[in-house]
C-alpha cells in the first residue's frame, strides 16, 4: 500500500512525463516516479522494441537509490513472462511462498518477497510491462498499489508512444533538414534518393581531405561530375581541375600527357613540356578511365603516388607534385586486379575512399527530378516555354531503363524539346507539355536475349550491332549509344577494328 498519496503521484506523472520528449530520460523518470509512490525497492520497464518486433527489451532498470540496476536477470523473469504471456497484472504479496512462482530462480536466489508487475497496453496492444519489488518483506504491495500501478501504466504507455513518435519525427525532419542543406552545398547535383544522398554526404565529408577517391559506376551516372564536386568543395578548388581521359591514349602518349617530356625525348618532343601533374600541382587529377591503363604506366603512377615525385619523360632531374588524385572507371576495378589486368598495390593507393554511383534504374524515384531539371535547362538554352511533362511521358520516362543512365536522360529530353513544336499564339493546342510521343525510347532491352552473358560480351555486341544499323557510322553510333565517340574508338581499335574507311 502506497504511503503517500498515489493518485498526487498520478498527476504529476502526467505533467512531468508529458514534458520529457526523450525516451531514456522518460523511462528513469517514469521508474523513479512509480517507485517512489510505491515505495518499491527496484524496478525496471520492459519494452518492445519501436519497430513492434517480438522481442522485448528492459530500457531501464533502477534501484532505490535511482541507479541503474546492471542486470535484469536479479530481477523476477518469471513473473514478467507471465504477465506478457497473460497480458494481466501480477500482485504477489509473499513471492517466495506464492505456488505460481515457487521454485521460479531469480524469486529464490534474490529473496524477492513482494512483487507487483502490469503490463503496458496502448489501445489494448501490449507494447511492455512495469516490475517493481522489494526484498524488504511480505505485505509490501496491495491491491491499492495494483490498481495505483494500472492506472500508472496507462499514464506511463501513452508517455512513451508519444515520446517515441517525437523522436521519430525528430529525426525524419533532421534527415529532411539535412538533405536540404546537401542541395543547396551541391545545387548541380539532382537528386532525393537514398542512395544520392548518400553519395553527397561522402563528398561534403571527403572534399577537404587529400585521400585519393576511386569513383565507379556504369557509363552516364555522373562519376565526372562528382569527381568535379569533389575538387570544387575542396581548399583546392583556387587550382586547377584537369580531367584526362586515359582509355583512349597510347602508353606513350599518356606518359607524357601525364609526366611531361623533355625536348628530344622522343621523335615529336620538339620542346620541353610540364605534364598534367606540373599542371594540376595543388589541385587536382582525374583520371578517367583508370582501368585502361597499361601496367608499365600504373608502375609509374604508383610511384608517384608513393612519392609524390614525377620525373619527365627522358629526364633524370625529380620533381615535387602535389596533387589529389581521383580516378573513375566503369569497370569493376577490383575485378581488373583479380584478373591481373591491374595492379593491387596501385589499387589500394587509388580507392583510399571509394563512391559507387548508382545507375538510375536503381534509383527511379530521382527520374521525374532529373528530368524537370534537364527540360528547364534545354528550354532556357533553346528558348521554349514549356511547362512540364504529360502524365503519359513521365510515365514512360519513369518505366524506362536508362541503359545510359543520366547522360541518356539529358540528351533524350534536349532531344524532345528541340523536337517540341512553339506553342502557337491565341490557338489552343500548342506544345506546353512534353508528350511521351517525343521520346525514342524503344531501344530493345539487352536481357531480351543477352542475360546471363558477361557484360563485356554485350557491350561488344551493342556497338557491333549498332555500327550495322548506322551503316559504319562511328559518330551516330556513338550519340545512340550515349558514349563519347573518342570512347567508341578506343574500344573499336582494342578489338582490332581499324579507322573508318
Ligand atoms: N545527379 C545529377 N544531377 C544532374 N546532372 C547529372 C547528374 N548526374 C549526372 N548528370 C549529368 O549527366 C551527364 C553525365 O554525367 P558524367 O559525365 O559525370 O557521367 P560519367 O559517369 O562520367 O559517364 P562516363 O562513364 O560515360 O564518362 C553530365 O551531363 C552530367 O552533368
Ligand atoms: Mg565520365
């Protein structure tokens, strides 16, 4: 039987634990709370956890001295199971002589004598229970403390469903918030999705260092562009930015694209020349199609990140470079190491942080985003008013696989608004929405008859294939395929397909 007046207890519950919004500091004080008015000894809550799971949980367990009580298994289980499984209070006035629980270990082992325990029912679901006890004697707790306890829960319970959803929400709107703040550090970077957002906080938190960062991703998901967020969100961003494409050059050529040579250092050397690095000291480095290297330059590159040196080609003399490197492939790099086509040691040095960018079928939701943003931009550039997409056409633009990814996003929709009739002065019926009539989207999906091959085998398939529909028409292949034709090249000259005749 309570001492003090419980039901004066029973409202300063309410004011107090409806003003507490955070759910440990709520738990202590709804267990220091009942404890007290009970005049209970120890006490401890049990918990579901918030995702409504099975399993429960003790989120605090106090003594009378307001501290917290280390393990729960001192505590009576025995009678908290049976109050979840029954979903009843429990009173036990003398537990080690009460039949229900006699022989029960923790009643034994840790003398409990009164025991008292409800469960905590929000809209007559079970989300907990409150134990107390006391080791003091038999008689402790009454019926008046059972029904002190009952009204006490329900009190308790709606406390902490309120508490609950607060810091739910609490932590919705800092995401919100956050993902805010990303969009205004990196307005040239579009996207909501989880996986965009996640790549923006990497960015903000890498920019500042010097770490190398290996970029990869399918062509058309935007390594560049984050490689250049990169360098302009960082102290480096007063220097240069120099991004180098080094699929396409020979193992000469990139050598002394990347190291610079002296004049006479080979047939075309007519003057001495700072390389990329020269150039790029204090800034940065992007070196694109990275998993093309030959393995002779990825020594030497090694080198040089190991050292911080290069030495041009045909001189002896070394030269100090500080530059961020970043690099970007779509291949699978660490596929390259394994096959041997790529040096371990240099791949370690190269993906000190690594960003996979996802391709846009996995991240759809950014679709109608991305595609506003291009249609505002093409409009603009090419002086149209056009207001939107039909339903039609976002529907198509959102089923659609984008094999190309972003870049095919953005050329499909400058395509639709070059295509895109004015709208014509005093007469209805001109354009002010994009129709689904304007894309060409019905390039067949590759898995029709190519799933289950190696990429590489349909990549060559797609660029033979499409050579033979454009006639050998290396520049229309290339703009169908979305690649560069710089890049068609390098891959037809690598099978072995020599220049257009
Ligand atoms: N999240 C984005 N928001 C706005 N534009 C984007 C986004 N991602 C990519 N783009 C645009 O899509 C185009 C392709 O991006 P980018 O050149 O960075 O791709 P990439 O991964 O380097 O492609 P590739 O492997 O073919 O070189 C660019 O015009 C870029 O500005
Ligand atoms: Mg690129």
């Amino acid at each position: 039987m309570p001492s003090q007046n419980p039901y004066q207890a029973l409202l300063s519950i309410s004011e107090q634990i409806n003003a507490v919004h955070d759910t440990s500091t709520l738990f202590d004080r709804i267990m220091d709370i009942a404890m007290e008015a009970l005049k209970a000894e120890r006490g401890f809550i049990l918990l579901k956890s918030p995702g409504g799971q099975a399993e429960f949980e003790a989120v605090t367990a106090r003594n009378i001295s307001k501290e917290t009580i280390s393990s729960i298994r001192e505590l009576s289980s025995s009678v908290v199971n049976q109050v979840l499984e029954k979903e009843e209070p429990v009173l036990t006035m003398d537990a080690q002589a009460d039949q229900r629980f006699s022989g029960a270990e923790s009643v034994l082992l840790q003398n409990i004598r009164s025991v008292v325990c409800t469960p905590l029912l929000r809209q007559n679901k079970l989300i907990g229970a409150i134990y107390m006890d006391n080791r003091a004697g038999a008689g402790h707790f009454d019926e008046e403390s059972l029904r002190f306890l009952q009204a006490f829960a329900g009190q308790a319970a709606i406390a902490i469903e309120n508490a609950r959803l607060f810091e739910k929400l609490q932590s919705e709107n800092q995401r919100l918030k956050q993902q805010i703040s990303l969009s205004s550090i990196f307005p040239e970077i579009i996207g909501k999705s989880a996986p965009i957002v996640h790549i923006l906080e990497m960015v903000r938190d890498v920019a500042g260092s010097t770490a190398t960062v290996l970029i990869e991703g399918e062509s058309g998901t935007g390594k560049e562009l984050v490689a250049r967020a990169l360098h302009y969100h960082s102290p480096r961003k007063e220097n240069l930015f120099i991004p180098i494409f080094c699929g396409s050059l020979s193992e000469n050529l990139l050598e002394s694209e990347l190291f610079g040579h002296k004049k006479g250092a080979f047939t075309g050397a007519i003057e001495n020349k700072a390389g990329l690095f020269e150039q790029a000291h204090q800034g940065t480095l992007f070196l694109d199609e990275i998993a093309d290297i030959n393995k002779n330059t990825q020594t030497k590159l090694l080198r040089v990140l190991q050292e911080g040196e290069i030495k041009r080609v045909g001189e002896t003399a070394i030269r100090k470079v500080d530059v961020r490197i970043i690099s970007a492939t779509n291949k699978d790099l660490w596929q390259e190491v394994q096959a041997g086509n790529f040096r371990e040691d240099l791949y370690y040095r190269l993906n000190v942080i690594n960003i996979k960018m996802p391709p846009l079928r996995e991240r759809k939701d950014d679709i109608p985003l991305l595609a506003e943003h291009f249609l505002q931009k093409f409009a603009v550039q090419n002086k149209k008013k056009i207001s939107g997409f039909t339903a039609e056409a976002l529907e198509l633009l959102k089923s659609y696989h984008w094999p190309g990814n972003i870049r095919e996003l953005e050329n499909s929709i400058e395509r639709a608004v070059i295509l895109a009739r004015e709208p014509i002065p005093d007469k209805l019926g001109g354009i002010r929405q994009i129709p689904a009539g304007l894309f060409n989207l019905h390039r067949p999906r590759p898995e029709a008859d190519l799933a289950g091959k190696p990429l590489h085998e349909i990549e060559k398939y797609a660029i033979l294939k499409t050579l033979e529909l454009t006639g050998n028409n290396r520049t229309k292949t290339a703009q169908i395929l979305d690649v560069s034709r710089r890049w068609l090249q390098y891959r037809l000259k690598e099978w072995g397909i020599g220049e257009e005749q």
